[in-house]
C-alpha cells in the first residue's frame, strides 16, 4: 500500500510539475530551443515540487506521532 500511495503522490507531483512548467514558459516566453534549459527547468520545478511536499507530509507525520 505504501508504494502504490507513492506512486501516486509522484503522478500527482509531475502533472503539477508539467503544470507550473507549461505557465512558466508560456508566461515569460522562455526559450524551447535550449533543451538543457527547458528540461533542467522541469526538473528544477519537480524538485522543489517533492521537497514541499516531503516537509509537508514529514511534519505532519511528526504531528500524529506526538
């Protein structure tokens, strides 16, 4: 069960990932062309993405131990 919530939790981390990443180039008009900055960008954003919410779930595991 722990492995499907995960997965889960990553699905929903990159379809918001792929969201804010779409507004972002869309917005400011970044360039496509560049691939290394395009992906680099993506998975910039999927990393701030996971470390929010691992720091979310991490305290509010802390919060139901106590």
């Amino acid at each position: 069960m722990k492995a499907l919530g995960t997965t889960l939790l990553n699905c929903f981390l990159l379809v918001i990932s792929l969201l804010a990443h779409r507004i972002l180039v869309r917005s400011f008009n970044l360039p496509i062309n560049d691939a290394l900055f395009y992906w680099g960008l993506l998975i910039a954003i999927f990393g701030i993405n996971s470390l929010i919410f691992a720091l979310i779930l991490s305290s509010e595991r802390e919060n139901n131990h106590r």
